[in-house]
C-alpha cells in the first residue's frame, strides 16, 4: 500500500469521528515539573512554555479531556485579530513591490512562477507536490536560487521553509521577499552574488498553504495551526509533530504522514541539505536540536553559535527588545541565553521536523521563532524583515564554514557517496557525520574554527584518514580532493576469510 493510500483510509478514520467544523481553543495549562510538561507534550500540541505555565492549542474534546484528568485549565482570550491587510490587485506583477500586505494564494503563486520565469538563469520553481485539501488546488512550491540551477554543482544546498503552522504567518511574507531579494540583487549587492553564486538556496515560503488560506485564497485572516483534512476541515495533525522521530520512531503521535509531510520527506531524501531553517511565529528565539530528548548533539557548540549569531543580528538590526527571549533551560538547569534555546530545554516534542533533518538526513536545521504574534499584522512585516535579512544572509553563509571537498574514485575520477566522520567529535548515536552527494561527490562538514581529524569511508573503497585539518578563523578550510582507492576484499570476500 503506497503512503499515500495509507493516508486516505486513515483520514476517514479520522473524519467519521472528527467534529470538523469547530474552532481550536487556545489554553493555559499549569505544568508541575518536567514529567508533566512530557506527559502533556505527548498528549496536545504545546506552542509555548514559560514560568511554569504551557501554552497549547487544542480542539474542544482535547479540552474536555485534560479537564478530566483534573489539570489546572484556563481558556486565553485574545484580541480579534486585527491590522491584517491583503495585497491590492496587480501586486504581484510589481517590479518593486510594497511588502505590507499577504498576497492573496492566486498572488503567491503568481509571484513563485514569475520569479522563475523572470530569472531564468538564477531560479528554478519545483512544485513539490499537492497539499491534503482536496477541494482546493494549493500546492507545495519551492523556488531552487543559485547560478546555473539545472547543474548540481559541488556547492552547499540550504533550505529555508515556512509556515508550517498556517497561522504563523510573517515568516511567509519574508521567505517571499528574500526569494525575491536574491534575484532581484544579484548583480548589484555583493553578498547576495556571492551567495547565489555558490550556494544552492532553496525557499519554501508556504510549507502548509490548506492552514494560512483556511478561511478561503484571498484571507489570511482565518489561517489555522494544524493541517486540513482532504475536506479541507482542520484535521487537528499539528504539522511539526508529524515527522519521524529519533526516539519514538515513525509515528511518534500515532498520525499518517500527512502529504505535506511526505512531500518534505521526499525533498530531503531527493537533495543533499546542509543546513535548513524552520520558520515558525509564537516566540521570539532560535530554537536548536533537539526537541526530542535532553541529550547534547555533538555540534552543540556550533549550534549554539549559530543560533546566538542569527538572533544576534536580528536584536541590532531589529527594533529594541526583539528576538531576545529567555526560556529557562528545563534539561540541566543553567540560565537562559536570550535569544537562543535548545529544544529539549524549552519544552520536548517528537515528531518536530529539525530533529528529522538533523538525525535522519544529516543536516543541521533550526527552528526559528520569528515574531511573538502568530498572525502578525501587516505593517509590522518590513520590520520582521530589516531585523532578519542580514541574519539570513549570514546563516546561509554558514554553509561555507567548515571543512569542504569532494571524494572521487580515484581509478575512475568520478565523484563517490562516502560517509565523512570526524575523529572524536562524530557519534553513533546522533548520526552526525555526514555523506557526500552522489551527484558531485561534494561534502561539506559545518565547523566552528578549529583543526580536525577525518575518517572517509565508501562501500567497496579504502578508509582514508585526512588529519589535522585546519578551519581557520574566516571560517572556510581549502577545498580537500579525497581520492579513494578500490579495496580487493570486497571485491573478492572469499579470499579474504577463506584462511
Ligand atoms: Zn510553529
């Protein structure tokens, strides 16, 4: 049975039982200690945790049901949301559009085609597949951004996706823009040349379009957490807890893999991602692997690092106060950093897409809180913008830091998928050494400056060890060419053990 068929039979499941048309509820749950925060993670979908109160969003039975357990409940009033305004007519054929307003899903669209139609040699669109709401015609798009776009050239693929959850909207709105950004500067602005020059950038700006245009293609103002159902009602599957995980396994909340979800799946397997940031609103932070247990990646530092540079940024080139929230870290205790958080220390989750990325493919991803509004209003988007672009552009760039190069066959010379590890620092258990891409047979180790030991190893091929290799302080090492050589004893296992 395909994964999509699995799908099908499980959303009727779903759908028979499911009251679809009501509207989620946004909660405050009192949290005792650690066990309960993991208890109740498990069980609803948590959006916030501080000072010893949850923040969740839930459906009306969920509600009822926590209430029996006798948790201490309240219901949280918000303001109707307001200043929410949608781009006039015409607004996506601009040349120099304003950034104040959502794009309607027809402009979104319009927008993604016109950029890979108007760039033809800097920008590719992939339509990466239909979303689950079967009676809409929403799609799942990514603009690829680099110089010579058909050519898997031996360069670092990054990927910028948002808005998982609909209604965390101004990460959109700024993927949108900094597609546009890129293509538009090329040429002109420094930086960005050389970024498209030798990065391949992929943006998904809209990773859950069934959720932002829920209540209809020309509103955000409806937009919902969750996915939606093939009916299009909300199928209460929260879009970041949907993934496999590290440590409950597939199906860590017992749902299908949503189409969404598959559709991300199948691009992290097709591609070869380095490094990929999940934008999502609620918070102001970046949030760092892993959601899903207290236990340190071997790149804990790097991560740190890199999130404390995003969120660096953001703060000097932002308005005061912003992206500087301090969670108190719940795995180890330790004071807050403000503006950084590693999940687990947060609040743990399973299912959450950067531990996905990070475990199961190899890649570093974070997740980044861009604004404390979900549906932020429109006038305040150009400032989610200024503060972040140069936060953007750096991150990207961190795909350069480090230790880069390419392992070919050396009878051959063509280019080989190895497993690169590093000595000392890689572990089993995090699965953190990293492979080449087949395609080119690049890799790219993201470093902090530092001198490392390398073990290189291919199926059928001698293990190399390359020692002492330095990142220096500019954070790029040279280009390392690692030329492996054919071993006999896997060419002929039999005389080996034959003694
Ligand atoms: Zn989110």
């Amino acid at each position: 049975m395909t994964r999509h068929s699995t799908w099908i039979m499980t959303i009727l499941l779903l759908c028979a039982t499911a009251s679809a048309a009501v509207a989620p509820i946004e909660i405050h749950v009192v949290v005792e200690d650690r066990a309960m925060l993991e208890a109740l993670s498990s069980e609803v979908s948590i959006t916030g945790f501080v000072n010893g109160i949850a923040t969740v969003v839930c459906s009306p039975d969920q509600l009822v049901q926590l209430r029996e357990q006798g948790l201490e409940v309240s219901i949280v009033e918000r303001p109707k949301t307001t200043g929410i305004t949608m781009c006039p007519s015409g607004w996506e054929d601009l040349g120099t559009p304003l950034w104040d307003c959502y794009p309607t899903y027809p402009q979104y669209e319009a927008m993604m085609h016109r950029l890979a139609e108007s760039y033809p040699a800097l920008c590719r669109l992939h339509d990466l597949g239909p979303t689950a709401n079967l009676t809409k015609d929403h799609r799942l798009l990514a603009l690829e951004i680099s110089r010579n776009p058909d050519i898997d050239e031996a360069e670092p693929e990054v990927f910028l996706t948002s808005s998982m959850h609909g209604d965390e909207t101004a990460g959109y709105v700024t993927m949108l823009r900094l597609a546009f950004d890129l293509v538009d500067r090329y040429g002109s602005d420094v930086l960005v040349t050389n970024l498209v020059d030798q990065t391949e950038i992929w943006i998904n700006p809209l990773a859950n379009p069934d959720g932002t245009y829920f209540g209809g293609d020309h509103t955000v103002r409806s937009a919902i957490r969750n996915f939606t159902n093939d009916a299009g009602h909300n199928s209460w599957v929260n879009p970041n807890r949907n993934f496999p995980d590290p440590r409950l396994g597939d199906h860590p909340h017992g749902n299908p893999w949503w189409p969404e979800t598959v559709a991300m799946m199948d691009l992290a397997e097709s591609r070869h991602f380095v490094l990929s940031a999940n934008l999502h609103g609620g918070a102001e932070l970046i949030n760092y692997p892993w959601d899903t247990w207290c236990d340190r990646h071997p790149d804990d530092q790097w991560f740190f690092d890199l999130s404390l540079a995003w969120a660096t940024a953001a703060q000097e080139d932002g308005p005061p106060g912003y992206l500087d929230d301090c969670r108190q870290p719940g795995c180890f205790g330790g004071a807050c950093t403000p503006g950084v958080t590693n999940g687990a220390d947060w609040y743990p989750i399973a299912g959450g897409r950067q531990d996905f990325m990070t475990y199961f493919h190899g890649g570093r991803e974070v997740t980044v809180e861009i604004s404390s509004t979900k549906l932020l209003p429109s006038e305040q988007l150009q400032t989610i913008w200024t503060a972040n672009r140069r936060a953007i552009l750096d991150f990207i760039g961190t795909a350069h830091h480090g230790i880069h190069g390419t392992v070919i066959d050396a009878d051959t010379g063509r280019p080989l998928a190895a497993r690169i590890e590093v000595i000392d620092l890689d572990t089993t258990e995090a699965q953190s050494s990293i492979g080449s891409d087949p395609a080119a047979g690049d890799f790219h180790r993201l470093l902090n400056p530092g001198i490392y030991d390398l073990r290189v190893s291919a199926m059928g091929r001698k293990t190399l060890r390359v020692m002492g290799v330095e990142v220096p302080e500019n954070g790029t090492s040279p280009a390392l060419e690692i030329l492996l050589e054919r071993t006999e004893a896997v060419e002929f296992p039999h005389m080996e053990y034959q003694q």
